[in-house]
C-alpha cells in the first residue's frame, strides 16, 4: 500500500498521508477518500476505490480505464459509467447530469468543491437538490459534455507545456 498526501489548494505544506491501493503504473487516485462515499471507482486491473465527488471519476478517467458509479443525492439511484481511452464508452442513465463548483486557484489550475459537486441521475433530482443549495453556483452539464471539457482543457495544457519545452530547447 502506498501513501498520497492531501494539500489544500495552494498550500505548500503537505497534508496528512492517506492511504490508497494505487499501483505504480498510474497517478496517485485523484480525490481519494479512505473512507466510503457516494462514488467510487473500479480500476481496470480490479483496483476499487472511493473518490470525493463525481468530478473525480471523471478526472481520474483522464489517467486511465476505469469504471465508476456515483450515488444521487437525491434519490439515492446509482449512475454507472465506463471510460476507456479516455473517453466515455458507456453511461447509464445515458441523461445523468453533474453540478460541478469549479474555484480557479493562483497557480492557475482548478479546484472542485466536492461538497456541491455531484452526479445526479435525473433532471428532477438536481432541481430537488438545487432549490436547498441555492448558494452554490456552479456549471451544470451532461456527464458527457463535462468529461469532453476537461478532455479539452488537457489537451489545451499538454500543448502549452509542448509549447513551452520548445521555447527553452
């Protein structure tokens, strides 16, 4: 079992150590929770492992295939996913939708508010939920067109760090 350190956006202490089952061949699991939550993934290699919010499955499908299920708030009903190469191969409820609360940060990456960002299975669950949350702002998206923009903004970032490497060669 290795170990992945929790920070706070912008610190540039480390937090407390978390346990994961990562294995060396990936990424630490972005989002990773020790402890149960509403969603959770299933790596291709038989890995599972909780994450904080739908967005996490989500980014950590960036990184490698996967399957992912989250939990509606509302209802309870599960959102089952499939990403592989990158992209969504299979979605059920093919018309779940994310509320995500995006906060830019100074290095000017992005930091998900887990809290209010979630996975809901149906259009009326989110309006449920929305009508008590109303002070969290955030995009609301298909599951789809969320993953295809964060599909775009890292192939916008690999570009600029290419980009980059060839102004300093």
């Amino acid at each position: 079992m290795t170990k992945r350190l929790k920070k706070e956006p912008d610190s540039r202490e480390a937090g407390k150590e978390l346990p994961t089952n990562n294995s060396e061949s990936r990424p630490a699991t972005v989002g990773f929770s020790p402890t149960p939550t509403q969603y959770k993934l299933h790596w291709d290699r038989g890995n599972s492992e909780y994450v904080h919010c739908g967005a996490d499955i989500l980014l950590n499908g960036l990184e490698g295939d996967l399957e992912g299920e989250g939990q509606c708030p509302v209802c309870q009903n599960r959102t089952r996913l499939v990403i592989a190469n990158g992209k969504i191969d299979d979605l059920n409820p093919r018309d779940a939708i994310i509320h995500v609360v995006e906060m830019p940060t100074k290095s000017g990456k992005i930091w998900i508010e887990c809290e209010s960002t979630h996975i809901f299975d149906k259009e009326g669950c989110f309006q449920k939920w929305i009508a008590g949350h109303s002070s969290k702002n955030g995009q609301v998206a298909s599951v789809e067109d969320y993953h295809s923009r964060l599909t775009a903004r890292r192939s916008n970032r690999q570009r600029a760090l290419h980009y980059m490497a060839k102004l300093t060669d």
